[in-house]
C-alpha cells in the first residue's frame, strides 16, 4: 500500500520541513437561536444573501456571501450550535430546489469497491441509520489574526459549530458494495454543485481526498440538527468526516470512489495546502486533521463592560482526533493557569466540550486565555505562520480583553 506522506498532524517541528435527551437537544439546535447579550449586531450592517435568508442575522458576520462567520458570543451558549447560527463557508454557489429536484431521487455513486453501485437517497435511508456530534470548522478559522496579508475570509472564531449529524454510516455503504478495493489508498469525495456553474470541473469541482481508514467514522449525512440538512450546508446529501476540517465534509455530494491516488482537482492539488508564507506547492500538507484548540465565549469584547465580583468564564474546547482532556483558563494572559471544569453532555471525541471557570475579578483590564489538553497534545502559544492562515489553535491570538467595573 502507498504511504501517504501528507496527513495533517499540526507539529511545529516538523512542518516545514516535511439518546432521547440528545434528540431534544438536536431538535431544538435547529429552531432557536442563542441570545446575545449586549448585542445589535445588525444596525448599520447589509443583509444576509437571499440563499440563507432563514438565518439569525444578529448572530452572524458577513464577509462575503460565501464567508459568513458566526459571532463569537453566539456559538458557546448552547453545546450544539442552532442551524440559524452555523457559519456558512462555500466555493461554489449553493445549489437550488430546481437545481437538486426530488431529494428522496439525489443520487450518489460509490466507487473503488467490488460491486460498484449508485443509490438514491431514499435506498441510503434503508442501508442504515446513525447519529453523531462533530465539530465542523473550515480551516482558516482564525485567519483573521494573522499579520501577513491572507486572502480570503477574516475569520476570527466563528468559521466553526458543533452540529448533530444523521444519515448512514460509510461503512455500511461499503459492506453493501460487498467491500473496499485492496488497491485503495483514499476516500475521495467529489460534490457536484460546480455542475450548473459550467465551469471547468478540474478548477470548480469540490472533490477531496482523505486516508481510507476515515471511512471507519465517516457518514453520509441526510438530517442536520433534526431537521432535512438544508441547501446551504449541502443538502440533500453531505460527507461528514468526523476530526477532519470543513473541506472534506464535502457538500452535495454525488460520488464516493476509493482511490489509489488523491484527487487531482484544484480543490485538492492546490489549495487547502498548509505551506510556508510566499510558497505553494502540492508537497505540503493538506488541510486534514483538525489540532486541539479552545477559546473564550463568554465574556467577550462584545459583551462590553463587566461588574465586578464573580464572574463567569465560559468557552468551548475541542481534542482534535482525540477526546479533550482538559481545560485550563488564565485571566493574567498567561502568566498562570487554573484548571476549569467542564460542563453539559459528553457528545464523544468529535464534538466539543463546553467549559466554565468562576473568578472574582475587582475592577481593572484583564487578558482572558484558555488552553486545551488532549492528554497528548497541547494548544501552543502562537499560531503557526503559513500562507493562508490554516489550522490556527494558538491561544494567545484566541484570548480576550475584558473590563471590569
């Protein structure tokens, strides 16, 4: 079997040089939105595109329409991120009723198995049935603090949510294709929204590749947050791979083929590479594992001033491929760190955990920071310089300054 050289695990050294309860909770993720305290985020502000018109607008940042970020104080008050709130990423325009047509007929073909075949989403529906919590979070999140000039979406925090998933696990997709092929080094998923663009499939086509063991994990996602996953997130039919950034959670999906080699398409050849500032190249590592990371929800700038005695500190952290272990939350920049306690459900390894810490501040500026543990790996101090501001999780840029009165 080919070796692959290129998986993403964010290692500074190396870089450069190489349950009933749980419905309820899904269901009401997909209808109500999170109050911001303090907040108009709206006045003065364009509107949301027509396509996500359904959307809480006060929630959200618009840097394009097809980069909407999610405001930091609307992700962490509830563990599983509203639908009305999740942030939208896209690279080619999301597609239409018209467009995708009867959705229980969308078809999708599996490939690189031994018995090739196409199902329709309503034979998917009979193969098997799963629900999983994963964090989705494109790979630039973050981007906005670094200090070189990086193209695309400014997003600081809110290119990231915690969604309940439903749809067939990929392995029982397979197991129906009576198995992978020995040859396959890949799970390559390829989405067919550049079709109605008519461009050029090789540059406009959404197709990544990831290492066949993802499949293990992975789903064919028909329902989000309890409710038909809607056009915007890649409906009628999406990949979710659990651990992995945004990309490879292709959307409108339309083929599954176990590959020898990765994809050769832009999407994959080219971009999503995590290289040196002012170099590029397919040799550099792809945007595949997502790092340990955490950061502050509540209080933030937003929330503007806060009175003074006990306040409480509350975030998210997630363990990247790993279960989170443990967070520690400093209000002196960093100088000192204490343990914070770790609040609500465990949703598994692929979803975050939302954290709390209790301090008595008296008046004065103070630096908010926290910093996740997934018992082997660590949220390091600064981010990793790259040329497109993938895979931050340093939590010094993540912190936050308050004002006590």
């Amino acid at each position: 079997m080919k070796k692959i050289k290129n998986k993403l695990n964010i290692n500074r050294r190396n870089f450069l040089t190489g349950t009933a309860s749980l419905a309820g909770l899904a269901a009401t993720a997909s209808m109500v939105p999170i109050t911001i305290a303090n907040a108009n985020h709206t006045e003065g502000k364009k509107g949301l595109p027509g396509f996500i018109s359904w959307k809480n607008r006060d929630a959200l940042i618009v840097h394009s329409d097809k980069g909407i970020e999610t405001h930091r104080s609307a992700i962490g008050e509830s563990l599983i991120t509203p639908n009305r709130n999740v942030y939208i990423r896209n690279n080619m325009p999301t597609m239409t009723d018209g467009q995708i047509g009867d959705r229980n007929n969308w078809k999708v073909s599996i490939q690189g198995v031994k018995n090739p075949k196409t199902f329709t989403l309503a034979q998917l529906k009979k193969l098997g049935h799963t629900t999983i919590a994963t964090i989705l979070q494109c790979s630039g999140n973050g981007r906005g603090f670094f200090e070189h000039k990086v193209r695309g979406s400014q997003w600081k925090t809110g290119a990231a949510a915690c969604i309940f998933w439903t749809g067939v696990p990929v392995k029982a997709v397979v197991d129906a294709c009576g198995g992978i092929n020995k040859d396959a080094v890949f799970m390559t998923s390829a989405g067919v929204d550049h079709e109605p663009t008519g461009l050029d499939p090789k540059k406009a086509m959404v197709e990544r590749s990831v290492p066949k063991k993802v499949y293990k994990d992975a789903m064919l996602a028909w329902e989000m947050n309890g409710v038909p996953l809607p056009n915007s997130h890649g409906g009628p039919l999406r990949m979710v791979t659990p651990g992995y950034f945004g990309i490879n959670n292709v959307k409108h999906l339309g083929k599954v083929n176990f590959s020898k080699a990765e994809s050769s398409v832009k999407y994959m050849k080219k971009s999503y590479r995590i290289s040196p500032i002012g170099k590029k190249g397919s040799q550099y590592p792809s945007c595949w594992e997502m790092p340990v990371k955490s950061w502050i929800t509540r209080p933030t700038d937003e929330t503007g001033t806060v009175k003074a005695g006990k306040v409480q500190i509350v975030g998210v952290a997630m363990g990247g491929m790993k279960k989170v272990r443990s967070v520690k939350v400093s209000i002196d920049g960093g100088k000192s760190w204490k343990k914070a306690k770790f609040v609500g459900p465990d949703l598994g390894k692929y979803a975050w955990r939302q954290f709390a810490f209790e301090a008595n501040l008296s008046s004065g500026t103070y630096n908010i920071a926290s910093l996740a543990s997934n018992g082997s790996d660590k949220q390091p101090e600064l981010r990793m310089e790259n040329r497109r501001g993938y895979a931050h999780n340093g939590w010094k840029d993540h912190s936050v300054q308050i004002t006590v009165v």
